[in-house]
C-alpha cells in the first residue's frame, strides 16, 4: 500500500515518540507496525527526516546500534512531542469526517 | 526564538556544510549496509543482497538533492559552487570571458562615469549642511528665472521679515589673489561677498580660524576674509600661520580670519569668502545697487505660504515708496534651496545621463548575452547531464545565472578602476576652471552602489535568456546529437534580433559621440574679424565707488583712465563698451522708421551695445560707410547710432541705411525715442557656421555712444600686440585703483581669445568624453559581433571542410560566413538610422518650439556619413576575421575527426 501524502511526516514523528532511533530502524518500524502493508519509500523518508529536524521537532546526534556500529539517531524534541498529539488529533478529525461521507454517501 | 533557530539552523549548515555531506553520506551508508546484512541473513548471494539493497533504496542522488534542499541553504551552496564553477569556466573559455569582462568593465566603467558626473553637477549643496528649511528668494517676475534683490530691497526684507530666521546676501564677485610682496604672482579665484551671518545660516564652520562678525562687514580697512582649502594649499601649503596672514585682494590688503573644510566651496564653487553689508551702495540711486542672492532660514513650524504673504506684504510697501524701480516688484518666489540650482534643465541633465547610463548598461547586456549564450550552448552537453541526474530547471537557470554574475562581478571591479582612471582625466581636463563642482568627481559611496547594481543588471540581464532556453532543452537530444541540438538554443530569431539591436544601439551612440565631437571642431576653426589676442577686456563696478553718483560720472574717469593705460608701453588703443568682451549685447525689439509695425516684428530684433568713439580703433578697424560715434555726440546732440553689416543685411536689405531712424525696445516703458543711423561698422562677430541669413539674424548689432548711454557697468578694452601679458592686467588695475579706489572688476580681465579658449577647454574636454564613448562602443560592438558570427562559424566548421573538399574556393567560404548576417546587420543599420533621425527632428521640433532657429537637418549628412562607414566598417572587421579562419579550414583535419 502506498503512503498517503503528507503522512510521511506524522507517522515519523509517532515512531520516534517512543524512543530515538535511526533512519533504517524506522523505516524497519513503520513496515512492522503496518504488518508489511506500507512500504516507506527510502528516498523519502531521509528528505522527511532532515525536513522535521529543520523544522525543530526532531534532534539527530551520533550514537551506536545495539551491534556496536556507529549511525546517525533521531529524537523527538518537546515541539515534535506536542506535534505529534495535534497530528493525530487532526488525523483523527480527518477520518471521522470521511467516515462520515462516506457513510452517508 | 522561531526564527534564530532558523537563522542558526541555516548558518550551521552553511558553515558545516563539509561535515553534513559527510553524515549525510554516512546516513545513506549505513542504510544500504544494514539492508544488505538483512539480504545476506537471508542467504542472498553478497552481489545479489547488494543489488537487491540499491534497487529497494531508489535513486540515492536523488535523495540526497532532496536533503539537501530540506536544509534550507540550498540556494547559498548552489550559488556558492556555482560561482566556483563560473570561475573555473571563466579560466576554460578564456577568450570569451576575457571579452566579456573587457565588456562588462567598459559598460559599467562608462556607466559608473556618467553617474558620478550627473549625481556631481546636480549637488547644488557644494559642501554646505542645507536642510529644506533653507530658502533661495528671489523677485517672481513671471519669466523662468527669478530675479535677484537689489541690496536696497535685501536691507528692508532683512529688518522687517519675521517669519524667517535671518536673510543672508550672497554677491559673486571675481578675487585676484596674492601675497603683499608678490602682487604679479598672484591667481584669480571665484568668490563672494556675503553678509556676516552667511556661515552661520548654512551651518558651516571653519576648520581654522573663526567665522565673521558683524565689526567684519562693517570694517573696509584691512578686511578679514575666510578662505577655500583650496586657496590655503595654493599659497600656504596648508600652514597653521595663515591665520591673520595680511594678503591682497584686487589690490586691497586683507586679514584670513579663517579656513573653510575640503570640499566647503559654498553658494557653487567659491573660494573666498568677504563680509560686507554694502553700505557704500546707501544713499546711491537705487538703480546702481548691485544684484544680490538672497538666502534663508524658514522659523520652525512655519510654511512656505506664511513667509511669502509676509514678504510679499513687505514688497508692496516697497512698490509703493518706489515705484520707478518696484513697481513691478510685487512677488516673491521662494524656493528650497537644494533645488534652486537643480531646475529642469538640470533635471533632464539627470534624466538624460541615467538614460545614457542605462542605454550603455541595455548596449553591453546585449553584447555579454551573446557571449553568454554562446558558452551555454558549449556547455549545453554538461548542462544536460546535471539535468539526467535529477537537478531542477531553476538549479540550472541559477547556474547559467551565477555564471554571467561572475562575469559582470569581475567586469564591475575593473570597471570601477576604469571609471576612476576616466574621472581623473577628465578632472584634470577641467581643472584648470577653479570649479570643484565641475572637476573634483570623486567614487563615493553610492557609485560603489551603483556600479553594482550596474553589474547585477548586466549579469542577469545578459544571462536569464539563455538561462531560460538552456532549462528547457531536451537532454535526450542534447545527449544524443550534442552539436545540432546545442546550436539549435542559439540560432535563432532571438540571436538575430539581438544582433540588429546591437547594431541599432551602436549606431545611435556613435552618433551622439560623434556629435560630441563636432563643438570642438568648430571651436577650431572658429576664427574672429581680427586677432582676438590683441584685445585685453576688463568689467567693471562702478556703482561701488561713491565719487559716481550716476553712470555719467564716468565721462570724468574715463580719460584720465585713457592718458595713463595709453603711457603703457605697448598700448595701441583703448576704449570703453559694454557687454561680454565688449561686443556682445543685449538682445531687444526694435522698430525702424517706415516699416508697419506688425509686419515681421518677430524678425525686428537686434544686439544693443554701447561704446566710445575709439571702439574701432581697439580691433584695428574701419567704418564701412557714413562715420563712427564722435566726441560730438554728446547728451545735447542728435542720439545716432551705428549698426554693424549684419544689421544691415538684415533690416536694410536694398536700403541705404545712413539716415534711416529706428526706436529700441525699453522694458515695460515701450520704446525709445528715435535714434538717426549715422554710420555702418564692420562685423566683429566670429565665423558661425550657418545660412547667411541666420548669422546675420544673430549678430545683427546697434551701437550706442557712451555719452548718450551711459553704463553703471562699463568694460575696459584694451589693445595691445600681446595683450595676454600679465602687465597689461595690472596695469588696467593699477590705474582703476589710482583714480577710482573703490570701483571693483566683474569677473576676470582676460583677452577674447583667453575667454573663447575657456569655452573651448570645455569643449574639447566634451569632445574627449565622446572620443571615449565612442572608441569603447567600437570595441563593444566588434566584441559583440564577433563572438556570435566566430560561434556559429565555429557550429558551421564540418560544412565548410566538406565544401573547400569538394572544390569551394575561400572567397566562397568567406561569402558563405557573411552572406546570412549582412541582412540581419543591414536591417540593424536602417534603424539606426531611422531612430537617429526621429531623435534629430524630435530634439529640432522641440528647439524651435522654445525659440531655437530653424535649421537644415540636411547639415548632419557627413556626420551620418560618418557613423554609416564606422559601424559597416566595424561590422566587416567582426566578420572578416571568422570568415578568414573558416576558409583556411582543412579538410582533411574535419575528415580525420569525423
């Protein structure tokens, strides 16, 4: 299933609320979490990254991985953290009214 | 907080932008590596787990073009490497970007000129802290230019006005400067006579010494005078001892009471400066009083309308008490002083120069856009293959970009020297005039500026077109077939139309080069009726001395002033008239006897001049017929005039003129009562160019005996076989000083050929300004032309290999080169000439519609000669040389590379 645009970045932002992690682990997460069903473009989710990291809801530093290798993390910062609950307050709001038309509809 | 962030955000990236690839690299690695693990665990082969690891990661060039531009500061880095780029293409194309500079630093050099002379000429403040508070008030008599007070009329103003905060009086006067040991060494400067209020009310101090006060302007014995920077470097070297130094001033000892600031040269380009209050002028006819500018200072809180009722209220009162000289004098026209001087002629001087400006700034855009256009389609291969690798049409438009802003950013710094090196020539050229307005042209500031906006327009100007059709061209095509499809973004209607517009401008400047070359061959060969070294011409003041209550008084001066210029050895005649150089008059009506009043009244005009019996006698001439003024034609006698045979051509045409009767036109009195022509004198007119009947027209002249007309303002003529010498000036001092202490000169005593020579100076220094406007539109264009037709030749090298190989000879080659651009440059050259044309008969209907004379356009055909053979020979030089190279083309070198 391909991503809806402008999902990218929410979805991003949800993984990272539960930890700092790197660019590969979150691609890994999203494609766990959704049971394989979305498949995260790589070319896009880098760009995603250092756009969230521009926009100040995300920190990257140099850390290690669990098998000793040197890679570049992602954090949440407190904005991304108060991000993270308006998008999905949003998202929410967005379903509920395509529910509704199309229940309607 | 948002925004530092942002800002901080942006310059780390900036500035750590080695160590953000490296991560950014490192990150993508990582990825790829993990993936491939992944692919191994899954007992895929290595090369296989690599592959299968980049073709599920996508385009990785791509990807990080997309970080990158997340970061914000992609503009700044594509700029930066842009311009590296430019640099390193400048260093590969060296022809053509050696061109192109010489282009760019000449059009900008040439530009930057023109504005620091025009932003020069039109700062009316010369040194002065004006605000707009500060007022020029002058008599509203209706005409164009107001006209000054008397220092009658300044004294009342002055003691009743009350909306201003004090009036300052400015005369212009004429100082021979010199030291008390060494009167014969001295050097005539521009002054003024001002009130003791005047630095005070233009908020100017001087440097060393003080300022004057009212015991200054009030004391004629050893006047204190402030002097120019000027004058202190002259005599003084610039030494703190000049305060007090006792100096002359046209014979009279003075005391520097102090030293003005460089630059201070205040009300336009003076350099010294004398209080007076004009007190030797009380109690005189108020005819004689001299002509003063009037200065002030607006009282806070108060407008414009407020001060004029109040000065006109005064006025009135002052028409009232003398109405034989006020009555007319009822208005006032008050206007800030910083624009006083900047009227609109000044203001379309302005125009005029940011016009040429820009007109020079379209000529080199057009000339580097072809330059421009030819290395973006050299590079159109290159630009392709960044276009296959993902980079965006606006990355490859700002590249083409940076690149002509490379270009005019190193045509701006050497055009900048080449501006200063052409100010300094032409500030030297007009030193000699004592006028800093006119010769001390400095690089402020805002030439800086403007040269750079000069060089940002001619960059992106001359490189956005090509920019654009570079973005759009296939890069399929380009990579598959590089020639065909990289000429295609060149050759087109756009380079043809730009050629003939090249062409057009070319044409249209030359022209006006050329004619600014055309004053100064006519000064050269203007020649006058004797030998204008020979006549020494002195004005003079004579109201300022109080032994002449009226302007017959000089009748009681003047011989004795003869006995003792004529005991000067080396003396041949000597006489009085009036006028500049004593032969130029007033222009005024007349009507002559017999003739209907309204029949041509516009042709009844004629120069009104006064003089002597012995005027002739000064240039060596004779009457033609009838006699010269005589002793006997005195306040009781006949009034009789002599007219020159301009006058005579003109209004006498088959008419002996000798007893005919004319009346001279009076000012708002009518006319004069009749005046009997007694005699004809020769033309003393120099040779002008034009029909006979303009010439005579212009110098038809009436001259007046002295006796019956006598001047306030007299001018000395003396004749002498070298008159230019010093001794004859001091002499002509010497003896007004003896007989009349008081009188003052108007104005340097010069012989008509030292006076003609200074108009010539600034002739010829215009004449070198279009020497030099020319020459660089010359190189210009041949530049211009050459660079496109050596390009497309260039395209055209397989076709002219295979011609010359199958038995073309070079004369075919050649005309093959030159046969598709001889139309195009034809057309360019028909415009020109019809644009040159429409600005010719535009600028002459506009003449003659402000009173300007008629005159035959056909007079301007050598100057269109002229241009025609310039730009076709210009033309034939830029394609001559390509044509040249292609017809030496081997074919067998083609072959070999095919």
């Amino acid at each position: 299933m391909e991503l809806m645009q402008g999902t990218l970045d929410m979805l991003i932002l949800k993984i990272l609320a539960s930890g700092k992690r790197h660019g590969y682990d979150i691609s890994k997460r999203i494609l766990l979490l959704s049971n394989s069903s979305l498949k995260v473009g790589h070319g896009s989710m880098y760009p995603a990254l250092h756009r969230l990291e521009k926009k100040g809801f995300v920190n990257s530093m140099m850390g290690e991985t669990a098998r000793g290798r040197s890679a570049k993390f992602y954090e949440l910062t407190k904005h991304g953290r108060e991000q993270v609950e308006q998008e999905k307050q949003q998202w929410r709001d967005f379903v509920a009214v395509i529910d509704v038309i199309l229940e309607e509809g | 907080m948002k925004i530092v962030r942002k800002v901080s955000n942006r310059l780390k990236a900036l500035f750590l932008n080695g160590k953000a690839e490296s991560e950014l690299d490192d990150e993508m690695q990582f990825h790829l590596e993990m993936e491939i693990e992944k692919n191994l665990e899954r007992g895929m082969s290595p090369f296989e787990a690599r592959r299968s690891a980049r073709v599920s990661f996508g385009g990785m060039e791509q990807a990080k073009e997309d970080c990158r531009d997340a970061w914000g500061i992609r503009f700044l880095q594509d700029s930066y490497r842009n311009l590296r780029f430019g640099l390193r293409l400048c260093s590969r194309y060296l022809n053509t970007s050696i061109l192109a500079v010489v282009v760019l630093s000449m059009g900008i050099g040439i530009a930057s000129m023109m504005y620091t002379m025009s932003s020069k000429l039109l700062d009316t403040s010369s040194g002065a802290d004006l605000d707009d508070r500060q007022l020029y008030i002058q008599w509203e008599l209706g005409t164009a230019q107001g006209e000054p007070f008397s220092s009658h009329d300044f004294k009342v103003l002055r003691s009743e006005v009350d909306s201003l905060e004090d009036l300052a009086g400015i005369q212009n006067s004429g100082f021979w400067f010199s030291l008390p040991l060494k009167k014969d060494e001295g050097k005539q400067y521009k002054g003024v006579k001002v009130t003791a209020n005047f630095f005070e009310l233009v908020n100017a101090k001087p440097i060393l010494g003080n300022s004057f006060s009212d015991q200054d302007a009030q004391s004629y014995e050893a006047r204190e005078i402030v002097i120019s920077d000027l004058v202190w470097a002259d005599f003084f070297d610039r030494d703190k001892a000049v305060l007090e130094a006792e100096v002359m001033l046209n014979g009279d000892q003075c005391k520097i009471a102090g030293v003005m600031p460089t630059g201070f040269a205040f009300p336009r380009d003076q350099q010294i400066w004398m209080a007076t209050d004009w007190r030797e002028f009380d109690g005189k006819p108020r005819a004689s009083a001299p002509k003063i500018g009037v200065t002030g200072k607006l009282k806070p809180g108060l407008g414009l309308d407020q001060a004029r009722a109040e000065l006109e209220t005064i006025a009135s009162n002052l028409a009232v008490a003398y109405p034989e000289t006020n009555e007319e004098r009822t208005r006032v026209r008050l206007t800030p002083y910083r624009e006083q001087f900047v009227d609109d002629d000044a203001k379309a001087i302005l125009y005029l120069g940011l016009f040429g400006s820009l007109l020079v700034l379209t000529f080199l855009s057009t000339n580097v856009f072809q330059i421009i256009m030819g290395r973006t389609a050299i590079r159109s291969h290159e630009l392709a293959v960044r276009r296959s690798l993902g980079a965006k049409r606006s990355h490859v438009i700002w590249q083409v970009v940076v690149d002509g802003l490379a270009l005019s950013g190193m045509g701006a710094i050497f055009g900048i020297g080449f501006a200063a090196l052409g100010l300094r020539v032409i500030s030297d050229q007009l030193s000699v005039f004592e006028m800093p307005w006119l010769h001390d042209f400095q690089l402020t500031p805002g030439v800086f500026l403007f040269a750079i906006g000069a060089a940002l327009f001619a960059g992106i100007g001359s490189s956005i077109i090509p920019a654009w059709r570079a973005s759009r061209m296939n890069s399929f095509s380009i990579l598959k077939d590089d020639s065909r499809s990289s000429s295609s973004i060149y050759i087109g209607w756009l380079s043809k139309a730009m050629i003939t517009f090249q062409v057009l401008f070319s044409s249209i400047l030359l022209f006006l080069s050329v004619m600014l070359l055309w004053p100064s061959l006519f000064m050269d060969s203007l020649e006058m009726p004797y030998d204008k070294n020979t006549v020494l011409t002195a004005g003079m003041q004579l109201g300022a001395d109080p032994q002449f209550e009226e302007p017959r008084d000089v009748e009681r001066l003047y011989p004795r002033l003869k006995q003792k210029l004529m005991a000067t050895p080396g003396v041949r005649a000597v006489a009085l008239g009036s006028g500049k150089f004593g032969i130029m008059g007033d222009l005024r009506g007349i009507e002559i006897e017999g003739e209907e009043e309204d029949k041509g009244s516009s042709m009844r005009i004629s120069q009104i001049s006064t003089a002597t019996p012995d005027f002739l006698d000064v240039y060596g001439l004779k009457p033609l017929s009838g006699r010269m003024i005589n002793a006997f034609d005195s306040e009781e006698s006949l009034t009789v005039c002599v007219v020159n045979s301009h006058f005579v051509d003109t209004h006498c045409k088959n008419v002996d003129p000798i007893g005919l009767r004319l009346k001279i036109e009076q000012g708002s009195n009518g006319y004069s009562e009749w005046i009997t022509i007694v005699g004809v004198i020769p033309s003393l007119m120099p040779n002008l160019p034009g029909t006979k009947e303009e010439i005579d027209r212009l110098f038809s002249q009436i001259l007046l005996p002295f006796a019956q007309h006598p001047l306030w303002n007299p001018t000395i003529l003396l004749s002498a076989q070298n008159a230019d010498n010093d001794r004859y000036r001091l002499a002509i001092r010497e003896s007004v000083k003896e007989l009349a202490p008081l009188v003052r000169f108007q104005g340097p005593i010069l012989t008509i050929g030292e006076g003609l020579s200074f108009v010539s100076r600034m002739i010829d220094t215009i004449s070198l300004g279009g020497k030099f406007l020319g020459g660089a539109i010359l190189v210009i264009s041949i530049i211009g032309l050459y660079s496109i037709i050596a390009f497309t030749t260039n395209q055209r090298r397989k076709e002219f290999g295979i011609r010359i190989a199958v038995g073309s000879n070079a004369w075919g080659v050649m005309k093959s080169v030159m046969r598709p651009w001889a139309l195009t440059i034809g057309s360019g050259l028909i415009l020109g000439f019809i644009s040159v044309l429409s600005l010719l008969v535009g600028l002459h209907s506009f003449s003659v519609s402000n009173g300007g004379m008629e005159e035959d356009l056909r007079g301007y055909t050598p100057i269109f000669l002229t241009v025609a053979a310039i730009v076709g020979l210009a033309t034939l030089i830029a394609m001559i040389i390509p044509a040249r190279r292609a017809a030496k083309i081997n074919p067998m070198d083609i072959i070999r590379a095919e």
